[in-house]
C-alpha cells in the first residue's frame, strides 16, 4: 500500500514538473512569464490521484518558488501533520458527539449535533459543518459506510415531467474496450441524453472521451433530433462543469442543473437505462462491433430505434415513442435562421503576439497584422483542431486565423515604412561580367567628369 502511495506522489511530483519546466529556469520577472502561467492555467489536465481537471495561476507560482527553494523534492504533496483529526473540533468536542452517537445509532449528522446543543454539551451559538462532524464519525466506525447519507438526512421523492422535452438527463458510462488505429485497444464511454418525461433517447454514442469536446456534439444531436430541453440534469463531472457547456446553454435558454454531490439517485432514470444497456445491449456485442467505434455506434443504435424505443417501459406501461407522440406538442425546435455550429463554438480570449501568432491547444494561428497587441475572443470548433478560427475584437469579426506556415512566410513580401528599401524593377537580375562591370565604370566616369565640366 505504501508503495502504491509513494508512486502516487511521484506521479504527482513529476505532473508538476512537468507544468513548470520550461518556466521555472526563467527569471523572477521575465517578461512574458505571466502570460504562459494563465495559457497553462486555461487548459484541461488529466492530474494524478484527482478529479479535477485545471490549475490555478497561483498553485502553478507556489509549484514554481517552491522548486526553486527546495528543488524537485519540494513539488511531491506534503502529508497533514494532522491527518485524521479535525481540525475544527476540540478533544472535548469530539467525544461528546461520539458518546452521543454511540449511545444512540440510529441518530443522523444533524440530530447528534442538536441534541448535544439541546444538552449544553456545546455552545449554541457554535456553528458545527455537519460533512466534518459525519468524517469524526465515519473515521470512527459509526455511521453505515454503505450509505452517503444518514437517515432522515434527505427527503427523496420520485419526479417525472408532463411533457416532452421539459427535462433531459445525462451522463457517462464506462463502456467496452474497442479497438484503434493500430489494433490497440482503447476504452470506450457511453455519452447519452434521456428525455424525463418521455424516456426517449434524444442521442446516445461512444466516444474515446468524456470530456466536454466529447460531450457537446452529443448535446447538439439530440436537440437537432428532439429539440431543445428547458432544462438539462447532469452531475458534478468535469464535462458537466465546463464553461463551455454553460454559455451552450445560456444561448439556447436550457437551465442547467448540476445534482448534489454523491447524490445518484436523482439521476435514477439515466442511470436505469444504463443498466439496461449493460444487461441486454453489452452483451450482444460481437468482435465486429468492437472493430471500430463507428461499428459500435452504429450497433447502438440499432438496438434504440429497433428495439428500445419500441418496447413497453414498465414504469410507463406504454412504449418511448408512444409517449413522446402523446405529448411532444411542447416540443421547442431552433428557431429559423438559428445556426447550431456558431451557438456549439468554443471560446477563449488570447492576446496576438508581435509576429500576429496566437497560441491556442499547443499550436499557433496567425492573425491579422492589425491586431498585435489586442487581446482577442477566438471562437472554434473543439472537435476539429487546426481549422481556421473566427477572430472577434469588440463586437467585429475579423478574417479567420489559419494555422501559421513558416515556409510560405519565407516568401511573403513584408511591407516596411521606408519605400527606398522596397525594390520597385522586378526585371530579372542580371550576373556580373566583365563588360557590364566595365560600361557600369565608364557610365560612372562619365557622369563624374560631367559634372566637374559644369
């Protein structure tokens, strides 16, 4: 177990290494040095050991003082010298509420502390976090480790919607290894949208990801398919968390709902199909539907549009799409004239460097010579790196920024203040002899001598 935890912490150290090595070796005030931390700050990571999925400018600053000072062993994570005691609750503190819930299980988080309030064990007036008072408790064996939640702690109740397209759910699910270019193999996750009401599948497809830039074309499927939700229902992931997601929905006028933290069972429709499709369509996979993705897709929905939305829902004692024909008439669809690809672009703000590059995901666009030193909005597809990007610089769209060719910029010509140095004869040059040499210093004699005559 150690061991795992010291490759852990290595893993970790050398990820941020990694972040900070072509800075960390510049000088404490650098120019530039600044704009490189917020461009790393802005990207998505795949950080060991955590769920999250970015870092912040200031953890990338301590990462970098820190190496500095103490060097490589300084970025492995520091161990709490209090590691398993809170650091909120006194000794005193803590043995109340443990006595108290010792002497009766069946009490919740919240009725441990009232009671110890009601008793004068404790100050009224002291606020206690019931998520630290549930960890003294768990870390001592006494609340069911099975359950998130104590009882009576939330009041569950079963919801459905009236109408179609009132509510979708979503989320991800681990699906079967598939193979790459290469034969190698390559999980698979399962992004896929339900209809609250209806039980409908808007869209569902296997994607390599499960990431936003792997999430959204699935959100932009089912509305082109099942119109525009009012509202969407997704979990705290990291896809569910994006920016980009948000502002998706802020242009559509979808609400977007984020669920309670270990709280599975409000997404209880989604997570039921999940399991139907891990029961009745993993199964019948064959060695050619795991050949590709596209095979697998297309298997996947043979199976929604053959088989289940035709099939009686035992909840709803009729089939998805005899619902959904019941009461669609809600159904919101993207007005004419909307354009789904511009609302679906990605955005990000970067500043056109002095040779009119912009750096975005590792690679370098070439702007408009105008807008050197202008911070711009870059507005693009995520799915398709290295295709032109729109340039936006207060309010106005500017030409595309293409991918920058090093080689045909050898040849471009540049246009410089001075005109004496523009070559205006584009003749083709003429090689040195003997007799242009020689009629080049006669023409010069010449001239001289006429000029000394007048």
């Amino acid at each position: 177990m150690k061991k795992d935890t010291d490759d852990l912490n290595q893993q970790v150290a050398l990820f941020r290494y990694g972040l900070i090595a072509d800075v960390v070796c510049l000088e404490p005030g650098t120019k530039g040095l600044y704009a490189k931390l917020r461009e790393k700050a802005a990207r998505d990571y795949v950080i060991p050991g955590s769920s999250r999925n970015s870092i912040a400018q200031e953890t990338l600053r301590s990462w970098i003082k820190e190496y500095r000072k103490n060097g490589f062993d300084a970025l492995y994570p520091k161990t709490r010298t209090d590691k398993g005691k809170s650091r909120t609750l006194t000794t005193e503190i803590e043995d109340v509420l443990i006595e108290i819930k010792e002497n009766d299980p069946t009490l919740s988080v919240s009725q441990v502390i009232k009671k110890a309030q009601k008793q004068n064990l404790i100050d009224e007036n002291q606020a206690l976090s019931e998520s630290i008072v549930y960890r003294l408790l768990s870390n001592r064996g006494l609340m069911d480790k099975r359950k998130r939640e104590e009882p009576g702690g939330k009041d569950h109740r079963r919801f459905s919607y009236s109408y179609a397209g009132e509510l979708f759910m979503s989320d991800v699910m681990h699906g079967p290894a598939i193979f790459t270019e290469g034969r190698k193999k390559h999980k698979a996750y399962l992004i896929a949208f339900i209809d609250d009401a209806t039980r409908v599948i808007p869209y569902a497809e296997f994607a390599l990801g499960e990431k936003s830039r792997d999430l959204l074309p699935v959100l932009k499927q089912s509305i082109m398919r099942r119109g525009i939700p009012k509202r969407l229902f997704v979990d705290n992931g990291s896809a569910f968390r994006s920016r980009h997601l948000a502002i998706v929905c802020a242009r559509l006028g979808i609400t977007l709902i984020h669920s309670k933290a270990y709280h599975a069972a409000a997404k209880g429709k989604i997570e039921r199909w999940f399991r139907t499709i891990r029961q009745q369509f993993i199964p019948t996979l064959e060695d050619c539907h795991r050949a590709s993705l596209s095979n697998l897709n297309q298997a996947l929905w043979s199976y929604i549009e053959g088989e289940y939305h035709h099939n009686i829902h035992r909840t709803l004692a009729e089939s998805p799409l005899d619902r959904w024909a019941r009461c669609s008439e809600r159904v919101r669809f993207p007005e004419p004239g909307v354009d789904l690809e511009e609302i679906f672009l990605a955005e990000d703000k970067r500043k056109v460097h002095k040779d009119r590059t912009i750096s975005l995901h590792g690679k370098a666009y070439e702007a408009e010579a105008a807008l050197v030193g202008e911070t711009v909005i870059l507005r693009y597809d995520p799915t398709t790196p290295g295709q032109p990007i729109q340039v936006w610089f207060k309010g106005n769209r500017y030409d595309d920024a293409k991918l920058v060719d090093t080689l045909a910029n050898c040849y471009v010509k540049r246009e410089r203040p001075d005109e004496t140095l523009i070559a205006k004869d584009h003749s083709e040059p003429v090689m040195p002899t003997k007799s242009n040499v020689k009629a080049t210093k006669s023409r010069m004699n010449f001239s001289k001598f006429s000029k000394n005559e007048e």
